[in-house]
C-alpha cells in the first residue's frame, strides 16, 4: 500500500480504546504482555514515540531488528513498532507458525514507495540494453518486499545504513556497477566514502524512465547509477543549518543520518545509521555540544536520556517522520487486544514466491555483517 492510500485508510479504533486515559491504555498493554508472556515479542524502531518504545521487548536500528526478528523464534506473534518495510522484513525472516503484525497499516515510508516493481524491472531493462551483464542491484532495506526478491533474483542483496560500505565493498567484487535502490543520498555518501568520484554516478529518474545528467563519457565511466529517491524527513537538514550552528557555537559537533544530502553529510563531522547515532552520544564527554540531523523521537529522547550533554536538532524547525508516528499506544493497545481476543489484525504477509528471493537478498547482507 502506498503512503497516499494509506492516507486515505480510515482510523480503525474503537471508541472503548479512544475513551481510554493514557495511563489506563498503559495498564491494559502491560496486562495483555503479561498474559501473552512469550507468545508475544515487540520489536521497537529508535524512531518510535516513547509513549510505545517504553513497551518494546528489543529497539534497535534497521539491522539489529531484522536480525532481532530473525532469531525471535519462541515468538507466536511479533507487533511490529515500525514502519511497514520493517515488518515485511521481519516477515520474510520468521517461519510460517509466526504471525507479523503492524499496528497501524499507515505507518508506510515515503522513500519505499519511491521505487516500486514495475519501475524497477523497466530499470533493469534499459540498464542491461545499456550495461550488459556488468551491474548488480543492491537495494536499501527502506524498500518493498517484491525490490528486494527482484534484487535477490538477480545476484544482488540489501543494505541498511549500518553495512552500506561492507554490502558495497561485497557489490564490486561482484560486478564493475552497482544500481543502488531507492536512497539516492545513501548511494552517494557510502560510494563518496570508498572513494569513488562523483563523475562515477549518474541519477537514474524512475518517473521519466531515464537518466538524469552525464553525457556519452560519463554513462561509460559510471560505477554508481543511483536511483531518484530520497528521505523526505532528512532531506530538511540543510547546509545552512550546519552553518548557522557553527556560527552561534564553534565547537558543535554535527551528527547527521547518511539519508541526509551528499553537502550537508560531507560537511558534518560524524554521520552514521541511528544506532551510531546512539552510541556517539553515549560515549561523548559531559558539556559536549551537538547538533543532530535525525528524526525528533530519537533527538527528544537522547535530550532526554543524556541531560548532562547539550543535544539540540540540527533544523529547529524539523517535523517527525509522519508515518512512524502513526504506531501510537492506542494503536498499539487495539493490535494487543485483537491477539488476546483471537482476532489477531493487521497481519503482515509476504507472499511465498516474493519471500523466498527477497530472503536471498538479507541473508547474503547478513553473510558480510
Ligand atoms: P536506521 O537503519 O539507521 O535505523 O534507519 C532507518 C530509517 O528509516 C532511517 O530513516
Ligand atoms: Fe522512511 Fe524517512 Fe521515515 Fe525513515 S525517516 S521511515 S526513510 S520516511
């Protein structure tokens, strides 16, 4: 489902939750977990509210959660605090006896629906008119099911933000080019950080159905051919911000997620997936100063969690990831109550012809991690 028809799905609670205090919500959710005991496994994203990150079993990055789901096999059902890739993903890796549910459909993600199959396999056409038998897929795990199983078919495997330069290391031993799927800025910061020229990318636009840019030479050249997409929340964080910041305090340090554009990544000072963003925080000194280019859950929360640093975002005026934000405690209470009723809702389900290749794809990401 793309984000625009998820829009367009009505809210499903009932008015016996809508009626609830938060309070009463929390009490509800922690009662069903107890009676669900290891039936029940919560995966939570580092984006996620704290009103529903308080109530997951394991949080992590985009990584650490696959490979949590993965190795969650005692679990009957896994409520997936994330956005809907997320829960495919975990869908993909988990046996049949397991059931993925997502407890809102609308949590989508703007950038996975920036590439879809039928764009994809014209792509690839064109690129082997092009290429020949030269280029390999490798798509980012902020994709759909059917991109990843297309990348599995064809040799290629998935990334995260954590492993972009190892899968990408692994890409061109395989093949002299790569299509990098759907992050455009991704593509280009992990392949800038290996060295490869910009002159050696070219911007493949999904909707004209052709390059964008680079002339005869240049398409000759090309190692990277980097598909239109990106993140519509990191794409806020401007040069300009890096620049005012480092005017009011020149000893900021500037943390940004590698969604973020090739100028304002080249101009930070670390950049990493959200789980390095963690850590960065965590080891840095008291009275250290830093400006963070990620989504607000994860900036309030480390503001939070680390009083005795100075965090602030790096756009003050940044807005959180909308569809993220859709899994709230109400939603996630409706989705607990309808497994402790026996209706369970919400199911994520990876068709098995798509499953199979699509699981090629993460286990040969999970061979080189
Ligand atoms: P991480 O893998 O760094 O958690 O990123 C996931 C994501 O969607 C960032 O926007
Ligand atoms: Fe998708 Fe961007 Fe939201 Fe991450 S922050 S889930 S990439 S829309």
């Amino acid at each position: 489902m793309s984000l625009l028809e998820t829009f367009k799905q009505p809210n499903q609670l009932p008015d016996h939750i809508m009626s609830l205090s938060e309070e009463a919500m929390a009490k509800r959710v922690r009662a069903i977990k107890q009676q669900l005991g290891a039936r029940l496994f919560i995966p939570g994203h580092h984006y996620q509210k704290d009103e529903v990150i308080q109530f997951a079993d394991a949080t992590g990055d985009s990584l650490q959660l696959a490979q949590i789901s993965a190795a969650a096999k005692e679990a009957e059902y896994i409520v997936f605090c994330g956005v809907h890739f997320m829960a495919e993903t975990a869908d993909t890796l988990t046996s049949a006896n397991q059931t993925v549910i997502l407890p809102d459909m609308r949590a989508g993600c703007s950038m996975a629906d920036m590439a879809n199959i039928r764009q994809l396999e014209q792509a690839w056409e064109r690129l082997q008119a092009v290429y020949g038998d030269t280029i390999i897929p490798i798509t980012y795990v902020n994709s759909t099911a059917a991109i990843k199983a297309f990348c599995g078919r064809h040799g290629g495997a998935t990334v995260t933000s954590s492993n972009a330069e190892k899968m990408l290391r692994w890409a061109f031993a395989q093949k002299e080019r790569v299509l990098f799927l759907p992050d455009q800025h991704l593509g280009r910061n992990t392949a800038a950080d290996m060295g490869i020229p910009l002159e050696q990318m070219v911007v493949w636009n999904p909707i004209a159905g052709r390059f964008e840019g680079g002339g005869a030479e240049q398409l000759e050249a090309c190692k990277m051919i980097l598909w239109k997409g990106h993140c519509s929340v990191h794409e806020k964080f401007t040069v300009d911000n890096i620049r005012d910041w480092r005017e009011k305090d020149p000893n900021i340090q500037i943390l940004v997620h590698p969604e973020c554009s090739h100028e304002v990544v080249s101009m930070s000072d670390i950049s990493g997936s959200t789980q390095k963003i963690i850590k960065t925080i965590d080891e840095a000194p008291d009275g250290s100063h830093w400006a963070i280019g990620t989504e607000m859950n994860l900036v309030n929360r480390l503001k939070q969690d680390y009083p005795t640093k100075q965090i602030d975002s790096l756009n003050p005026h940044m807005c959180p990831c909308l569809t993220m934000n859709r899994i709230d405690l109400p939603h996630l209470l409706w989705s607990l109550e309808q497994i402790a009723s026996g209706t369970p809702a919400n199911i994520i389900t990876v068709p098995d012809e798509i499953k199979k290749d699509a699981k090629l794809a993460i286990e040969r990401m999970f061979e080189h991690v």
